[in-house]
C-alpha cells in the first residue's frame, strides 16, 4: 500500500534521486533541457529548503519504507494586475518508473489541492513540457489547461536563429 506524506529531512536523497530520473528523462527528449554540471547540488539545496519551509508542500508517497514519488509546491503571488492574489505551483511531479499508471501521481495532486484549499488559494499551476506528451496528457486528464505557451529559440553568434 502507497502511503502519502509530507516529507521529511530523511526522504532528501530519494526526492533527489526521483528528480534525477526526470532529469534525465527529459534530457533524453530535448537538449534544451540539459543541466549545468552541478544541477543536482543546486537542487539539493532548493529541494532542502522547500522540506523546512511551512510554506511549501514537499510530498512523497511511500511503499514498503521505499520512497517511490515526489511532489513540490509552492505558493506564489500574481503581478497585482491579476487576480487571484495567490496560486499554487507545482514545480515538480515525480513517479518511479516502475510505480506509474496506479495512481500515486493522481494522490498526490488531490493532497497538493487540498492543502491549498485550507489555505484560501483555489488556482493550482504548473509547468510541463511539451516534449513530453504522457506528461501533458496527465496533466490535461485532471482538468488542467494552456495558459500560456513558452517559445524557445537557441542564437547564434550572428543573432540569427541557428539553422538559418
């Protein structure tokens, strides 16, 4: 049985070791995501942060003693044009190969909204990308919609676009 809960000082080394695999996976995909040589101390240090702070939710789900996911959200603040004032944002989602499709990513998004909702905060964001359509369908399965569409161009030396 998968058990749900917040994280803790002890659970780091699987929560980076989750992150590496998406990493990775996502390196595989498209260059444009790969790391600077010491991505993995630097999120350490984030990821450590996030597990201290009351203002972030670090969640893994556990089965037999084995960290098999993770889940990061913070609470940020619109520009004081929009509205709503606050939002939750879902840095990051993470399940084991090996544990996919049984529902523990759908757990922890449920228990991501409910602490958001206990603190006044009804919009939850994320980032995914889009070279990665079991992501994007995941995400669009749980009635999550584009917002907003980031475009990316590499330049060149001559400022031309590369290819050109």
């Amino acid at each position: 049985m998968v058990h749900i809960r917040e994280a803790a000082k002890r659970d780091l080394d699987a929560i980076v070791l989750l992150w590496k695999q998406l990493m990775q996976f996502h390196t595989d995909l498209d260059p444009v995501f790969r790391l600077n040589p010491a991505a993995e101390k630097i999120f350490r240090k984030f990821i450590t942060k996030c597990v201290r702070s009351r203002s972030v939710l670090t969640l893994v789900a556990e089965e037999d003693e084995k960290i098999v996911a993770f889940c990061n959200t913070t609470v940020e603040m619109n520009p004081p044009v929009f509205h709503p004032g606050r939002f939750g944002m879902i840095s990051d989602l993470v399940v084991d190969a090996g544990y996919r499709r049984r529902g523990i990513g759908t757990r922890l998004v449920e228990t991501v909204k409910l602490w958001l909702l206990k603190q006044g905060i009804r919009s939850v964001r994320l980032r995914a990308a889009t070279v990665n359509p079991v992501a994007v369908s995941f995400w669009r399965s749980r009635g999550f919609k584009d917002i907003i569409v980031t475009l990316s161009q590499e330049i060149t030396t001559s400022g031309a676009p590369e290819g050109e």
